[in-house]
C-alpha cells in the first residue's frame, strides 16, 4: 500500500468504526424504556421547569406553562381581554370601565373608585367604576398548579369591596364548566366586619343550576392584606388545595357526598381560563370616603406536575 492507499483504508475504518458505533446506539435506543428516556429528555429541552413556592410541593418536578410578572409597561393583550362598559351582575355596583387598570412598578393595578355614572343600556345609575381583565380564549388550562401574589388597600367593615382571582371554564356554560375560587376577599361575608379570604369552587349539572360546598370557606388566619402574600390552588382530576403562604387550609375531594346540594361534588374537567376584579357587593351603600382602594398583582403563575404535562402534550 503507498500512502494514499493507506490514507483512504485509515479513512474507511474510521467511517466503518463511527457507523458501528451509531448502528449501537440506534439499536440501544429502540429498547422501549431507553427510548422513552431519550423522548422525555428531548422533550425537556422545550419545557421550563420551576420550583413553587409551596415547599410540601417541592419534591415533585414541576413544568411553567403560564407565567406573568406584570413587568412591561403595557398589560400584555396577548394575554389579556379587559372588559369595557361591562356590568357582571344585576346587584354588583361596579361598572366596568374607564381607566382603572394599569401596569405600575411590576404590578397589574386595578382600581375600584367613587364615580358616579348613569349606566344607558339598563338606565341603571352605578357610583363606582372598576375593571376586569380575562384570559379567554388566550391563556387556559387544564389541571395545575394556579397562584398569585397579591396585595390589596386596606378593607374596612361595610366597605363591600370584593376583589377575586378565580377561573372559569371554557367549552361549557357556567356552572356546568366549573368555577375555581382561588382567592376572593370580604369584609362583610360573616367576619364580624374584618377582612378574610374565602376559596369556593362550584359546578352544576345544567345553566345557572349552581353546586358549591362548603361554599366560601374561609382562611381563619390572621393576614395583613395590605402585604402580599401567596395564594395557590392545586387542581388535578380528583382533589382541588388551596394554600395560603404554603400552608394547606382547605382540600374538595371529587365525588364528596354532600346533603345541602342534592348530589356529589364534582370537580371541573374544562379549561380554566383566569379573571381578576374588584367588584363592590351588594346590601349596602358603602362611604365613598373609603374609596378608591387597589388591588396590585405582583405575578399569576401556572405549573403543571411533569406527567400531567406531558400527558397533555402527547394528547396534542
Ligand atoms: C412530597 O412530600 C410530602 C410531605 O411533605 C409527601 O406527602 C408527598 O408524598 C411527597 N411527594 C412525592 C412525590 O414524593
Ligand atoms: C405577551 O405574551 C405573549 C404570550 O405569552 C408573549 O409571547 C409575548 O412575548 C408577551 N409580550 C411582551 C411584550 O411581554
Ligand atoms: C351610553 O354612554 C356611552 C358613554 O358615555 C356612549 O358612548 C354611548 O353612546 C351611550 N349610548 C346611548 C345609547 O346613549
Ligand atoms: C350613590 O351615592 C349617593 C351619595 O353617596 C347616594 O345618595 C346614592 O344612593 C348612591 N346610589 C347608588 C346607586 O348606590
Ligand atoms: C391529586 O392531588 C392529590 C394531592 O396532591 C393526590 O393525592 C392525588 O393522587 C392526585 N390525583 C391525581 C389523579 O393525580
Ligand atoms: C411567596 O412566593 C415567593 C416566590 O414566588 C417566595 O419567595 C416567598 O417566600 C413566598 N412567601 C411565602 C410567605 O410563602
Ligand atoms: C368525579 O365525580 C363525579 C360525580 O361523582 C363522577 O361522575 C366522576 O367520574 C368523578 N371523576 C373522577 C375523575 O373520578
Ligand atoms: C335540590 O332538590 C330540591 C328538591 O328536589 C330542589 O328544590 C332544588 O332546586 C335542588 N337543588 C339543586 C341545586 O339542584
């Protein structure tokens, strides 16, 4: 053999050797436990991993799929409807409208002031103005890991105010797709005049046939609303937690039995998209000296468990 002779077999073997070598892995990885592996590591460069601030939730590996810090100037429309020139129901006295939410140093501000208006499509006069922000049809999901650090203004017995982050099902009227409370807050709802916050989730078998249990329990704790403080569900095909800070206060297990609402409990299995306001309760005319009050949203998160994901992707 002269040089290039050799040169060329040098390069055959070595071309040979790397096909081999390739021919092992291929072979290796068409096992069906290695290959699961190899998909879910491929899988896990497209998906963000975070730790939620629940620490009994720490031991299990957790996907971001939803996160925003209200860090940008502008509210995200891309994520965002706001409502405008909306009542919600017959008996709330907030209208929905004006400029009463807005991005300020990191957080979603909405604002619940004393101003008066004549509402024209009902001829109904309202003497507040809010607003209200949704997900639909931009964020939902399905099962998962919801929180919010929020804080609000000072809330005075009387003062009605009622800010809520909560969701409600797509797919499917209410109740009947399911509304999840993760947080709501009242003076006035049985709390000898002081602040609490409540957590409900409802469902129905048919429209405006509303299910709770246990509806609106409230966090006995004591909490400074003026401070933030985290407030998270866990929503999975079965149970739905809600935390305050990390601590578990309250657990709905689906197929509860219960005797007030004629049947069992039954969890959502639509997806949820978000909604946050700040609406005045009805029964009362309260001061407009306790106005305006705010609620800051520091960030809305949603994680999902690892499987729960990639179950959902698989399905996609
Ligand atoms: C995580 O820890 C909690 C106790 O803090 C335990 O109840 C739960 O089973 C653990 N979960 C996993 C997935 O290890
Ligand atoms: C708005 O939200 C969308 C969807 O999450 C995201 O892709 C986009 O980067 C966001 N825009 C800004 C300006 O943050
Ligand atoms: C009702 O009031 C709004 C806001 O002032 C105005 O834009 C609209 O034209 C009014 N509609 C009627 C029917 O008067
Ligand atoms: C609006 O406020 C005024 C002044 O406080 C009060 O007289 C009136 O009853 C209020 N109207 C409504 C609809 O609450
Ligand atoms: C739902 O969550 C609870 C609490 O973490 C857990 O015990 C249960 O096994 C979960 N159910 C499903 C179907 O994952
Ligand atoms: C709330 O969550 C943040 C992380 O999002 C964490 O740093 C903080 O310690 C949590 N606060 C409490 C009281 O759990
Ligand atoms: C939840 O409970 C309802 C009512 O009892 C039942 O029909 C449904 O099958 C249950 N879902 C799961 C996932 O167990
Ligand atoms: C429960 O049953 C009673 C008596 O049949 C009926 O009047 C009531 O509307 C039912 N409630 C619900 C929530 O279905």
């Amino acid at each position: 053999m002269n040089k290039k002779q050799l040169k060329t077999v040098s390069f055959a073997v070595i071309v040979l050797t790397i096909c081999y070598l390739c021919f092992l892995i291929v072979n290796k990885s068409t096992d069906p436990q290695e290959m699961k592996r190899y998909l879910q590591v491929q899988q896990q460069q497209s998906y963000q991993t975070a730790i939620p601030s629940v620490k009994s939730l720490q031991n299990q590996t957790w996907v971001q799929i939803f996160r925003d810090d209200f860090n940008r100037k502008k509210l995200n429309t891309s994520i965002w409807n706001v409502a405008n020139y909306m009542y919600h129901t017959d008996w709330e006295q907030t209208l929905y409208q004006g400029y009463n939410v807005y991005v300020q140093n990191g957080n979603l501000v909405i604002k619940t002031k004393f101003d008066q208006i004549p509402y024209n499509d009902t001829g109904r006069d309202y003497n507040y103005t809010t607003r209200w922000i949704d997900s639909q049809d931009k964020f939902f999901y399905k099962y998962g890991y919801a929180e919010v650090r929020i804080k609000f203004s000072k809330m005075v017995q009387n003062d009605l105010i009622w800010p809520a982050f909560w969701s409600l099902g797509t797919q499917m009227y209410w109740p009947t797709g399911g509304e999840i409370d993760t947080l709501e807050v009242n003076c006035n709802w049985g709390t000898n005049g002081q602040a609490k916050a409540f957590r409900t989730n409802h469902w129905g078998p048919k429209h405006d046939v509303d299910m709770c249990y246990a509806c609106g329990t409230k966090f006995n704790g004591k909490l400074d609303f003026t401070q933030y403080h985290n407030y998270t569900s866990v929503w999975n095909e079965t149970q739905i937690d809600w935390y305050i800070d990390g601590n578990l206060y309250r657990t709905v297990a689906n197929g509860t039995k219960i005797d007030s609402a004629n049947g069992t409990v039954e969890l959502p299995k639509w997806n949820h998209y978000f909604i946050f306001n700040q609406a005045i309760w009805e029964g009362a005319t309260p001061n407009p000296q306790d106005y305006p009050k705010y609620m800051y949203v520091d960030y809305v998160t949603v994680l999902q468990p690892l499987q729960t994901y990639l179950n959902q992707q698989q399905k996609h």
